[in-house]
C-alpha cells in the first residue's frame, strides 16, 4: 500500500512542481527550500539540534504555527536543555515559524516519500514527533513510529467538513492512527470523532484549544501611537482592519469600506490578504475601484499621513498583531467566502471587537464562544458588515467593551498549553506540572 502511495506522490509531483514554480513566476516568488524538501541540507544547517534531545514540531502553515507558539514555548521551559525544531508546508507559516525565538531551528516538511522521511528522520534524530491538528503524513507518521518515536497529535480538530471525508476512508486511517502514542484533542467532538476514525480510546484526552493561550501584552496608548505614525496613519481616523481576507471577498470588505466613506466616517481600511502574493491583484482591483492604496513595505518614510479613504494593503509577514493594535475594529477573512475563517482569537487578544461571517466551519467552536459572551458579531453579506461595522464605529464605548469581553474569554478558557504538555511529559516518562 505504502509502495502505491509513494508512486501516487511522485506521480503528483510531476504535475505540481511545474505549477508551484509557474505559481513562483507569476508573482514573482523563487522558490525556496526544494533541497530541503527533498532531505538535502546544507553543511551546519543541522547544527543546532546536534547532541540534544529534539522535538520535532509539524505546523502546516501560518494559522497551526501561531497555535503552536504556546507549547514550543512552554517546551523549552520545561526542557530548556531540548532543541525545538518547527516544520511547515508553506512558505508563509515557515515566515511565521523563524520569528519564533524559543525554536532554533526552522526547516520545510519534506516530501512524504518513503526514501526522503527515512533520510531527514536518520539526520534530525527526533525524541518526539508533535503534529499540530490534523497534518497527518502516512510516511512521517509510520517511520517515525517505526523507529520508536513517539508521536503526538495536539490541538486535534476535525471539522464538520473534514470527518466525512476521513470517514470515508477510516479502513485506511485506522492503521495508521494505531501508530500514534497520543491525541490531544480540542473539544469533546474531536475526541469522539478520532475514536470513530479508529483512534485508540485510551491515547485520546481533550486538553482544549491552545489558541486560547496565545499570549501578547495590551498595548498601551502610546504604542497605538507609534505604531499609527508608522504606519502613516492620523490619530483621528478610525481604522479598520480586514485580516487574512481571500479572493472573492476582498471586494465585499472594499464595498462595504465605501459605504462607510459615503456615510461620512473618516477612516482607513488595512488590507491584508491571507497570501501576501496576492498583494499585487489586490492593489489593481483598488486601482480599478478608484481608491488610494499603498503597501505596508513601502508606507514608511513617506512624507504624508493617509487620507480618509485609502487603503494600505499589508504585503508583510509576521505583522497581523500590530495592524490589529492600531485598529478601532476587526473584521477576519476567509469567512465570506467558503474557505472556513480564521482565527479570531488574535483580535480578541489584543482588545479589538471583531467582525465575521458566516463561513466558520474551521473555528466553529471559538466563533460560537465569543458570540457568546458578546466579544464578535457575525454578518451574513456585505451589506450587514458596513451596517454593523458603521455602528461601532460610531461607539468608541462598544467597541472597547467587546474588546474587553473577547480578552476575558481567551483568559477563561487558558490552559490547554499546560494539559498538553502532562501528556507529553507522561510519554517521556517525566513529571510535570
């Protein structure tokens, strides 16, 4: 089965290498890590994980990445004599991964091929395979396993999208979720859920979302202050955030921007695409609807504030806390469109109310908690989004105590670092906690 798998892959690559570097061309990105990808490293790349006990932490992208941050660190507390290794998939999530200071080391995935795991797994030589959510690799998993590594599935989820299409295919998930030491799972449904795929019952815990233990400090007057300088922005226009939008919903969030404008309101939209190469489809799609834009990359030293009325498109990484710190309200992508949201914890974290459609199926438990306790609202159209995003922007008082009820809720529900890291400790065979 294993042998069809590979050709299956090979036979995949053959079509998407092409089109992953006509992708490259197009918005003028190389590349990077091919060699990496395929086991081959460079001399000293190795060097920080050499005679030390390693974690191997498997996070797909920015959102599992940013999930992660709270167990690599509470990972290099608890085991401070350990190196913590991230892996990610994309170029974007690796971005994210190197700002985390407590890993030292940040690699791509490598290609799920029989040879290229078997020569990475005999090069990092990990005490510990830790997967964030649901990124599980046939080959990964079954030699990691092989070679008497533990390994750990955390902050599991199965959305109500995804379990129909594992279910379908449970006589091949069964085997191998045999092969995982542990599941730390998000929520009483995801627990069930991988013990109908055939999770042993015994390896399953719900040890809750690690998202709520995402930490940043509040940010006090005077750093909203400097930010909005760097960023160009007066201190009297209203600020509305669009973060990790995608295609298909950026001209809602930009038509619902103009309604605003026509009502009056002095503000300014930052708008950050999900995928920063989409930057420049972006920007022309502005041009074409006759709004002012500039790029975050280029906004600094300029010799003008932005007018009320333009855009700032964020074409950075690693920024989406600050421009959600400097914005009067939230409005979270991915979530007009059937993509499944993203998290709106983030803008929780930092006191902001935040706005959401109705597309939610990825964070359908968070989203239902802060509309709970009053810390978002969910529109269902454009339409509802300039009316609801109207109101609070006229209420500075409403805004800062959604703000208020989003922060108590990530604090009510913290703790699942911890859960997470007994379980781990349990499989070394430590105390902790």
């Amino acid at each position: 089965m294993y042998l069809l798998y590979d050709l299956m892959l090979l036979a995949s690559s053959l079509v998407l290498v092409p089109y992953y570097l006509f992708r490259g061309l197009r918005y003028g990105k190389s590349r990077r890590g091919i060699r990496e990808r395929i086991g081959f490293f460079a001399p000293d790349r190795l060097a920080p994980l050499a005679g030390r006990r390693v974690f191997w932490v498997h996070a797909v992208s920015v959102g599992e990445t940013r999930a992660a941050i709270p167990l690599v660190r509470a990972l290099k507390e608890a085991y401070p004599e350990a190196a913590v290794l991230i892996s990610n998939m994309t170029e974007t999530g690796h971005a994210v991964a190197e700002t985390v200071r407590e890993a030292d080391l940040c690699l791509f995935f490598p290609f799920d091929l029989s040879w290229v795991v078997r020569r990475v797994l005999a090069q990092v030589q990990p005490a510990m395979l830790i997967i964030v959510e649901t990124e599980i690799w046939p080959n990964f998993v079954r030699f990691g396993h092989r070679l008497g590594i533990p390994v750990v599935l955390v902050n599991g989820r199965l959305s109500d999208r995804s379990f129909p299409r594992y279910r379908r295919i449970r006589p091949l998930m069964a085997p191998l979720l045999a092969k995982f030491s542990a599941f730390c799972m998000q929520s009483e449904l995801d627990g069930e859920r991988i013990r109908q795929l055939g999770a042993d019952p015994g390896r399953v815990e719900v040890t809750h979302n690690l998202k709520f233990d995402m930490q940043a400090p509040l940010p006090d007057a005077a750093e909203v202050l400097r930010l909005r300088d760097c960023y160009q922005l007066s201190p009297e226009v209203k600020v509305l955030v669009a973060g990790s939008t995608h295609a298909g919903e950026e001209e809602t969030v930009v038509a619902a921007y103009r309604q605003l404008l026509a009502s009056g309101r002095q503000a300014v939209l930052i708008l950050v695409p999900r995928h920063p190469e989409r930057c420049r489809l972006v920007a022309e799609m502005l041009g074409a609807a006759g709004l002012p834009w500039v790029l975050r990359s280029e906004v600094e030293g300029r010799p003008e504030r932005l007018s009320p009325g333009a855009v700032l498109i964020g074409d950075t990484l690693g920024e989406m806390l600050r421009f959600y710190a400097v914005a009067d309200l939230v409005f979270v992508g991915g979530s007009l469109v059937p993509v499944g949201g993203h998290n709106v914890l983030e803008a929780a974290l930092v006191g902001k109310p935040v706005l959401f459609g109705p597309h939610m199926h990825n964070f359908k438990e968070i989203s239902r908690l802060l509309l709970v306790v009053g810390g978002g609202i969910q529109v269902a159209d454009g339409e509802s989004l300039a009316r609801e995003a109207g109101k609070l922007l006229d209420s500075p008082q409403a805004c800062q105590a959604m703000g208020a009820k989003g922060r108590d809720l990530l604090a009510a529900n913290a703790g699942a670092t911890a859960h997470t890291l007994r379980v781990i400790a349990g499989l070394l065979g430590e105390a902790h906690g």
